[in-house]
C-alpha cells in the first residue's frame, strides 16, 4: 500500500519526492525512534498517550530503539507551521 500513496501527489507541496525502498529488507535493529505525547503547548489526551506508549512498546519489540523524547525545537516548529496555516488576509 505504501507504495500507492507514497511520493508527490501534486495536491501537498511538503511531500518531498523520495524512492521507497523494501521493508524486506529492513534492518530494524538499526533504526531509532522517538515519540512524544506532549508538545509543550498541548498535552495529548490519556488514551493517546496510553495508544502511543503501547505502539512505542509494540515498535522496540521489533527490534528499533525507542524513547519518549520531544525533539529540540519542536515547539517552535509547530508555532511555525500554524503561522503558516493560516489563510491569507483578505
């Protein structure tokens, strides 16, 4: 399925054109993955901060690394994007 929706859609200019490989052929020991439930502007709700930490421990059991960790600037971002959200003035 990924496949099928992967890459530009001609809709979302964010999507950045990039092949996508095979998880076949994955070596999931290698990968790293972070995950947060809180933004530092709004706390997720307790059933997706239980979902996400029962994904988290589903996802190391496969054999990546797996943290809780909020990356560095994350806030900032976010402000960044809503701005860039909003519809233009009229």
């Amino acid at each position: 399925m990924l496949p099928v929706i992967a890459g530009p859609d001609g809709h979302d200019h964010t999507v950045v054109p990039m092949p996508v490989g095979s998880s076949a052929t994955a070596d999931l020991t290698r990968l790293r993955v972070a995950y947060y439930t809180d933004n530092g502007i709004l706390p997720a709700t307790s059933e997706t901060v239980t979902a996400s930490g029962g994904s988290a421990d589903w996802r190391a059991n496969c054999g990546p690394a797996v943290r809780d960790d909020l990356a560095l600037g994350a806030g900032q971002a976010i402000e960044t994007a809503m701005e860039g959200w909003q519809p233009p003035p009229l």
